[in-house]
C-alpha cells in the first residue's frame, strides 16, 4: 500500500519527521505538492540561509545541496533516518517527492487535519517553492 501525503501548508520539519516514521516502519510514501511546503521562520534569514547552504563547497567535491523543492525536502528527511545504515537507505528508498501532484496520484491524497490551518497562523513561514526560486531552481515550464 502506498501512502500519498499533500505537503501544501505543512512545516518542512513535522513533515519530514512524520514522512521518516511512516518510511522507517516499512511503508511507501509519496509526497505531493513539495513546492507549498513551508519553512518557518524570517522571510529573509530562510532565504539567506538556504542560500549560504547551496553555495558552500566546490562544484567538484561538495557539498552539493539540492535547488528543487522536492529534492530539499528529501534531503530534510535523509537527516531524520539514518541514511548510512542499510534500513535507513532502504527507508529513503520508498519514498517519492514530487512537485504538483502526478495523474496517478490525484484520487489518493490525503486530507490532512491540521485544525483548520491553525499551524500558520500568527507564523513568519516561507514556502518552499520560492527558497528553491531564490537559490536559482527555474520551473520547467518557465525556462
């Protein structure tokens, strides 16, 4: 059985940690809508945060740090598994982000209660598609 989550309006950590648990317990996890998930904290520290993050390092060694929404929030859940181990490859294995939400997948999300949307309320949050944006990452279709 495949789980399919909606990441719109989720804070990237308590996704991550949820997504981790559901993985590391053997379940196939499919994410939806990477690009509305949000980052808390200042629009500005966010933004310059995850840019120092992606221009650390040399091309040719490291560390390389995703652009695309749906590649930085995997790249959150490798930090919650133990991603060196053989379960934990295994765990990030049966896990998909996806970016909007694919055909296959649009009868099985599912709805999340989130108490009517109170986790972003009276919250500086940034969605994830703009950091990727302000790292650099252009849209397929707007190249």
């Amino acid at each position: 059985m495949t789980k399919v989550i909606d990441a719109s309006n989720r804070v990237i950590g308590r996704l991550a940690s949820e997504i981790a648990q559901e993985a590391l317990d053997g379940e196939e996890v499919r994410v939806v809508n990477s690009e509305e998930a949000v980052v808390s904290g200042d629009t500005e520290q966010v933004l310059d945060e995850y840019k120092t993050k992606h221009d650390r390092g040399v091309r040719d060694r490291g560390p390389h740090f995703p652009k695309s929404p749906e590649r930085i929030l995997k790249r959150s859940l490798r930090g919650m598994v133990p991603y060196k181990e053989d379960r934990g490859k295994e765990a990030l294995s049966r896990v998909k982000a996806y970016i909007g939400v694919p055909h296959e997948f649009e009868d099985d999300v599912e709805e999340v209660d989130t108490k009517s949307g109170d986790e972003l309320q009276n919250r500086n949050y940034v969605k994830l598609g703009k950091v990727s944006r302000h790292i650099g990452w252009e849209p397929v279709g707007e190249r």
